[in-house]
C-alpha cells in the first residue's frame, strides 16, 4: 500500500508500530494538533494501516 503522505517524527513513529500479526498493546490513541495538522488522515491512516497489516475485524476499530 503506497502512502498518501510521508509522516514524520511522532507520527511515523505511531505509524511504524502497526506490523504484520502484531495487535497485541493496542490502545487508544489521542492526537492533538491545531486545524489543517493533519490529524484526520493520520487517524484515518492508522486505522487502515491496523485493519489492513495486522488482520483485525473492522468492527474492533473506532475513530471518533
């Protein structure tokens, strides 16, 4: 899956953690950011990234 964007610093770090196989540790998650950051695609990202790498249910991830 090519990225849409390149993230950098905490962000690729998040970004990074989601492997293949490896769910176990997930946890809520907050990110804060002024308008225009960013912070929806990132979410959005991380949620695709875990649904799609990790084989978890789409049911078992919420995005508020």
């Amino acid at each position: 899956m090519p990225p849409v964007c390149v993230w950098e610093g905490a962000a690729a770090d998040l970004l990074a953690s989601v492997r293949p196989g490896q769910h176990r540790g997930w946890g809520p998650t907050a990110v804060l950011g002024g308008p225009g950051t960013g912070k929806t695609s990132l979410l959005v990202e991380l949620a695709v990234r875990r649904l799609a790498t990790a084989d978890a249910q789409p049911e078992s991830v919420l995005v508020l």
